[in-house]
C-alpha cells in the first residue's frame, strides 16, 4: 500500500531556494567598488568543509519538509535553518578578510547572488517552521530571532566590516545614522497623524450612512496611485500653494522636501485604519449593544464601554498594517527630497554601486519587522480579555 | 402597573403596532404572543423607549413614560434578549454588575448582590463569577442575562424571548427555574414569545398579537377554552384541550393509593389487598420501589420475587406536575394511572386516566 506523504510545501519552496543558491556565485571580488569583479562560487568562496556543512544542513531541511509534519520537524528545520544563517554570517565576515589579503586598498568584497538567496531560502524555511510552534512560544521566538541576533552582533564587532556593503557603511557612518533617523521620523509621524486622522474618519463612516461611500472611495481610489505620481500631484500642488502663500513657505511648506513626503506618507496610511476602525465597530455584535441601550447606558457609554473596546483589536490591528507600509513608502521620499534611508538607493541607483542600493534597502527591511513586532505587541496589549486567545 | 393606551408605531408604509391597549398587574407575568412580525417585539421596546410610539401613551405607576428620561427609565426596568448580549469582554461578575455600576451603588453591595443573583440562578459565584462569555454554555449565558436583567432589582422586567436560543430540554429547565424566580422575586413580567407551549406555562395572561392588534387578551385557561375567533382558535391549535392540562396541577387529583410494604408476607397481602389488580410496593420509608400484580402474587414466595422493579424517576410523577404530564407519562407506560411522590420520593397517591378525562369533559361541558 502506497501511504499519501504531504510534504510542507512552503518549507520545500525554501528548501528548493537554498539548494539553488549552492549553484550561483556567494562573493564577488572586485578591484575597486563600481567595478564588475570576478564571481566565486561557495567552495571557493567559504571553503570545502563550510560548503559541505551548508549543504548537510539544507539535506536535512529537504528530508524533514518531505516527510510528514510533525512538531518536531517545526523545531528541527527551524533549528537547521537558522545554523546555516550563523554559519553563512561567520564565514562570509572570514572570507572577505581573507580574501582581500594581498588585494589593493581600494578592492572590494560584495555579496553575491547565492547569499541573498540563501537569506531569502533560509527565512522562508523559518516563516514555515513558525507555524508548527504555535504552542512552543520559547521555541518560536529562538527559530525566529537566534540568525538575526547572531548577525546583529556579529556586525556590532565589526565583524563583517570587510564585507563591501559595510566598508560603504563606514565611509557614510555620519550620514547613516542621520537618514535613519530621517526615515523614523517620516513614518512615525505620518503614522501618527493618520492614525488621528484615520480612526475618527472610520467612526464617522460608521455612524452616517452619507459619510460611508466618499470616505471609502477617496481612501481606496488614494491607496491605488502609484506613490510616485501622488508626490508629483504634491510637489506640483504644494508648490503653487507656497507660490501663492509665501507664509507657507516660511513655515517650512515647500513644493519639495518634508511636506508633501509626510502628506503623501499620511494619506497612504489613512485607508487601513479606516477601514478597519470601520469594519472593527461595524463587527461588535448588534445584541450587545442594544443590551447596553435597554439596561440604561448612553449613545455615549455604549460607545465608550462597549464598542471601543470590542473594535479595538482590529483598530489596531489598521494601524499596525498602515506603520509597517509607511516604514517601506518612506524609501520613495528620499526622491522629493525628504530624506530617509531612501536617499542611500537612490544614490547608489545614480552611482551605480549596488552594495550602496543594499546598504539602505536592508535597513528598511529590518525596520519594518521591528515595527511589525512593536506594533503586534501593542495590538495584545490592546485586546481586551474575554476575546483573545489567552483567555483559557 | 403598566398600562399601554391607544399604543401606534409607524414606519413609513407600514403599521408595526396598531392603536394597542394593555394593562399589566403588579406581580403578573404577561406574555406577549403572535407570529413574527406581528409587532410583539415592538411593543416591547417601546415600554422602555427603545423605541417611541407614534401617538398614544404607557403608563407605569400611573406616570407617562414619554416624562420620564428615557435612560433614567432604562434603568428602572429588567431587559432581557433573546440573543442575551452579554459583553464579551467583561467578565459574568461585570456584565451583572453594569447597571448597579451606572446607578453608583457601593462596591461591596455590588459584590454582595451579584453573589445573590448568580446563587438565584443556580450558579455557582465562586467558579463563574470571573469566567467570560465565551466560556459559557448557551443556558449558562441565558441565566446570566436574566441574572443581569435582575440586577438592581427593578420592579419590571421587560423579556425578548429569554429562553429562545438554547436546546429544548434546556429551555424547558430555564422555564422551570424562572417560574421558581419569578414565586421568589414577584416581579412585573412582560415576555414576548412565538412558542405557545412557553406562553401557557409562564404566563398569568396571554395577549395575542396580529398584523399589530392585539386580539384577545386573557388568562391562558380562557384563551384554550374560549378562544375569541377563528384566528385565536387556529393559533392555539386543534390540540388545545390538550394544551389547557398543562395548565392544571395534578394536585386536587391525587387519590389515595394501593400500597404495600415489600417485607410483609404474601399471604396477608392477598387477604388484605380488596379488588385491586395492581399494588405499588413500598420499603420501609414509604419509598416507592416498584409494583406488583395481585395475579402474580399467589405464586411467589414473597414480594420482592413478585415484584417488577422500575426507576421511580421513570414510572412516577412529582407532586407539582400537570395533568398533561400525569397522561403523557400513562399514554407512554401504557398505565391507566400513575403514582405520585413527593420531595423525599415518598409515595403520597396515585392519579387515574379516569379522572383526567372527567376534568377535560367537565371544561367542555361549561363552555
């Protein structure tokens, strides 16, 4: 009898990825940063035994996402996983010092197609064993963060200094820290502002029938300009205002710059939270309310004591979805000249040198993750008991 | 108590209630019956200004309610739904405690009370008091909501099909409990219903709704055996006859019985059983065990051999049963009468089919 063997299919997609990675270059050595350089595969690039540990690691990870799905197997590939993330980090901060021995001051190391496919095979492996450790939290939180922190460390001893993308790094250090800086306050304050704006939006949406269709339209229709094109109708519309109000100007109101980014940033951010403020108050179940009217309590009371606290999941959950978009959109203002890690791809677009793009795309990607976590957070915190999955 | 004059709710097109005229005593359970959409529910909500009649007035203790701050009068009166709205982010010691806390009671009092209402309703307040809804059991969230109903004990209840979203052995244990309530707490009831069954169990007086009128207005002995016209008949049913022994107790029909002690000797009970066919057996404490045929008797060596032993709970009635309990329980044992027991499963008599039939002949013969 044949028996009817289910493999985890995203576990295999990323299995699949990391394997293919063995076959494409890892680093690429070049004689000075913008120029093409010589592409080394794995073995030449970390070595026969790191190559050969990688490559028992990924086995493992096809093995165990062949077979049935079993907890364990969560634990073991998630496990697997994040070895090949630690061992890939360690070895490639090696190989780049050792490689760039002998080679002139101006030579290069940058990082090859194989390592970004294998990050992306790797984080794929452990987005599926996340979900078989639903009920192992220690686990989950080991699989998911243990590479990252290992990476995180391993940059704070310069380790990796070596590594191309880092030598850029530290000719911008400065500068870094100030876009970073930049692209925080970008998000944080359009979030913010669509956020004030946003819920009392949904709300009224919820309470005038007149108020529903336009506010859902506006949003939405918003939500599908291309960003490019929204801060061009800004640049164009807040420089004519400015043209026409000088005082706008000397607050800081300019056609370019701040401004239209925040603006543009605020309106991206309004149609999450207002859809989800509406469909979150919308949700609340009719009998509780009319409950709460016939034993006594005000539009008022009900409103704060019973459909606040109920929609306040999905209110959240709005907000958490508009901050983790604005954290990426944020990257398009640097083109208006508002700044933010943006400017870093912009500028290694226009030079030409890719581990500069890398230097302020990979960044972005970190900080939308520890915004998503942050932002998760605040929605437990925000479900009330009663109504979450703790409440056993 | 509550008084409804020339009662009317528009909307648009259509008349929801129509020029409604009701009067509710102190103390009464009134239910309000019809089919859906007949306006029961509307005339409900407009007690408590959930909704506001187009023209006409209700009185409570003579005051027009239209005087009274609608949430002020929100306050003075039990609301209970069908859907129970319980709110599922509180816990079951918040959701009864919501109006006392609108009406600022002390904490303690507050304590004190829901600890009262949940033991009223039969749950335990030491291992329900901190549970969520979500938690709870249909029947369990339907006593809550009545418990929350309750609460600052107003002296009127307004009732939306309590008892409609639960299983019908529940719903049947709830109406048993609330009746029990209801001798404890004497409140002024209205219920509105579409389970006729429910009506002529709770309520002192139905009034039927049609197309927003009400058309007769009686106790539900009057509505089974006089119903007013064709409409009343049809909605009682053929089966109304049956319907009203639910209404009698089996009380006044209570005859002595045959009975006979297990651990006498056989032949003095032939000697002494007279022309009864059947005997029901008795231990020591009066306690019902089982019965014995006399035909049988003669041949056995005692009566326990004789005896057919049956789950009391099975072959005997309870002492506040109804008569239509009392026939159905004879229809499904194939007995022509039945024994009764009170509280401590002592035997106190038996009811015949004989004397059920001469009750029902008796109604239809004052008609």
């Amino acid at each position: 009898m044949r028996r009817m063997i289910s493999p985890d299919r995203v576990a295999l997609t990323g299995t699949i990825l990391g394997l293919s990675a063995l076959l494409l270059s890892w680093l690429i050595l070049k004689p000075n940063r913008l120029a093409v350089g010589t592409s080394l595969n794995l073995w030449e690039s970390l070595g026969g035994g790191a190559a050969v540990a990688i490559v028992l690691l990924w086995l493992v990870c096809l093995v165990l996402s062949l077979g049935e799905v079993k907890r364990s197997h969560g634990i073991a590939v998630g496990v697997s996983a994040n070895l090949i993330l630690i061992l890939t980090f360690i070895l490639v901060g090696l190989a780049s010092n050792r490689l760039l021995q002998g080679e002139a001051a101006i030579a290069r190391v940058s990082l090859g197609t194989g390592f970004w496919v294998t990050l992306a095979g790797a984080y794929t492996v452990i987005f599926a064993a996340r979900r078989h450790l639903d009920d192992r939290r220690t686990w989950r939180k080991l699989v998911s963060w243990s590479g990252l922190s290992v990476f995180a460390i391993l940059l704070s001893i310069g380790w990796l200094n070596k590594v191309s993308v880092m030598e850029e790094f530290s000719g911008y250090q400065q500068r870094f820290v100030q876009e970073l800086l930049q692209h925080i306050r970008l998000f944080g304050i359009s979030g913010a502002i669509g956020t004030v704006i946003g819920i009392p939006m949904g709300i009224w949406a919820t309470r005038n029938k007149y108020a529903e269709k336009p506010v859902f339209f506006i949003t939405s229709m918003v939500q599908t300009i291309p960003s490019l094109a929204l801060f061009g109708l800004l640049i164009a519309l807040l420089s004519a205002l400015s043209f026409a109000f000088p005082v706008l100007r000397d607050i800081g109101i300019r056609g370019v710059g701040v401004a239209p980014a925040i603006i543009a940033l605020t309106i991206y951010s309004l149609l999450p939270i207002v859809r989800n403020t509406y469909v979150g108050i919308r949700k609340v179940d009719p009998a509780a309310i009319d409950a709460g009217l016939g034993m006594g309590m005000s539009r008022w009371q009900v409103f704060r004591r019973v459909e606040v606290p109920l929609a306040a999941p999905l209110v959240l959950e709005g907000v958490r979805t508009a901050f983790v978009q604005a954290v990426g959109l944020t990257t398009v203002a640097a083109l208006i000249g508002a700044g933010g890690l943006g400017w870093f791809v912009f500028r290694g677009i226009g030079q030409a040198a890719p581990d500069l793009i890398i230097l302020g795309a990979i960044p972005v990607i970190i900080l939308a993750v520890l915004v998503d976590g942050i932002m998760r957070t605040a929605v437990r915190l925000g479900t009330p008991k009663g109504l979450g999955v703790e409440n056993r | 108590m509550i008084r409804l004059h020339q009662i009317t709710r528009r909307y648009e097109e259509t008349i929801a209630v129509n020029g409604l005229s009701l009067e509710i005593e102190k103390g009464q359970i009134c239910v309000l019956i019809g089919r859906s959409g007949c306006g029961k529910t509307t005339t409900l909500r407009m007690i408590n200004r959930l909704i506001e009649p187009t023209s006409g007035r209700i009185f409570i203790d003579g005051r027009d309610t239209a005087s009274i701050d609608a949430e002020k009068l929100r306050l003075s009166i039990g609301y209970a739904i069908q859907s129970v709205g319980l709110f599922p982010h509180m816990t079951v010691f918040d959701n009864i405690a919501v109006v006392p806390q609108l009406l600022h009671w002390e904490k303690k009092r507050i304590a004190r009370r829901v600890e009262e209402l949940l033991e009223l309703v039969g749950l335990k307040p030491a291992e329900y008091a901190r549970k969520y809804p979500s938690k709870l059991s249909g029947g369990e969230a339907q006593r809550i909501g009545v418990a929350r109903a309750l609460a600052a004990d107003p002296p009127i209840m307004l009732m939306d099909e309590p008892f409609g979203a639960v299983d019908p052995l529940t719903r049947e244990r709830l109406q048993a409990q609330f009746i029990h309530i209801q001798q404890e707490v004497k409140k002024t009831i209205l219920l509105v219903t579409h389970d006729l069954d429910e009506a002529i169990r709770l309520s002192d007086r139905i009034a039927i709704m049609e197309s927003g009128r009400l058309v007769q207005y009686d106790s539900p002995e009057v509505m089974l055996s006089r119903p007013r016209n064709k409409f009343v008949r049809d909605f009682v049913g053929a089966d109304r006859a049956l319907k009203r022994l639910s209404r009698i107790g089996i009380k006044n029909f209570i005859k002595p019985a045959a009975t006979v002690n297990v651990n006498r000797p056989v032949k003095q009970v032939i000697a002494s059983a007279g022309s009864y066919r059947w005997l029901w057996v008795v231990d020591d404490n009066q306690r019902l065990i089982g019965w014995v045929d006399r035909s049988t008797l003669a041949q056995s060596a005692s009566i326990k051999e004789a005896m057919d032993e049956g789950d009391t709970g099975e072959i005997s009635l309870s002492d506040s049963a109804t008569l239509r309990e009392a026939l159905s329980r004879m229809l499904g044992l194939g007995f022509k009468c039945i024994p009764v027991i009170d509280d401590g499963q002592r035997l106190v008599g038996e009811v015949a089919l004989g004397d059920i039939e001469a009750a029902t002949t008796e109604e239809e013969d004052r008609q």
